[in-house]
C-alpha cells in the first residue's frame, strides 16, 4: 500500500536519472499491477498528516509524503513499512 503521494515522489526522482517515457512507462506499470495498492490522498488526511504528524513531531523534518503515509499506516493499522530513511523509525513503524 501506498498513496499517491509517494508515486508522484517516485515519479519525480526517475525524471532526474531517466527520460520521462521511461519515468511515465515505470509508473503507469506500477499504477496497473495488482501487487500495489494505491490510495487516493485527500484534504482530510492531508490535514490529518499535519495535525498528528507534522505537528506532533515539529522537531522533524518530516516530509508531508511521509506523514500522509504516516497517517494512512495508522488508519489501516499498518506497523512494518518498506522505506529507506529513518523517518518511518522514528514515526514508530518498523523498516523492512
């Protein structure tokens, strides 16, 4: 599971190494395989991240990816996550 967020941010970081057929390619490959689950990102949950996340740990620098992503975890009572920073660790969610 991931929202939207994190594909666009995926999606950013192919178009500074890669042209973007081949960044547009990877993510609609992505987008259509049934291994990922990818969840829309609201108003709400945006001002959830802030609010619980953002706010709760303004010693951070958190970005709001991660804590959208922090937020959707909670809600799904999600607690192992697949990341490479230490971020998610520190949020309390253990790193694959």
């Amino acid at each position: 599971m991931g929202s939207a967020l994190v594909l666009a941010e995926f999606h950013a970081h192919l178009l500074r190494w890669r042209d973007p057929g081949f960044a547009r390619g990877l993510t609609e490959h992505l987008m259509a395989d049934p291994a990922y689950q990818w969840m829309d990102v609201s108003i709400e949950l945006v001002e959830a991240a802030i609010a619980g996340w953002l706010g709760r740990f303004d010693d951070q620098r958190f970005s709001l990816t991660d804590a959208v992503n922090f937020e959707l975890m909670r809600r799904e009572r999600l607690t192992v996550a697949f990341a490479f920073d230490a971020d998610f660790r520190t949020a309390g969610y253990e790193l694959l």
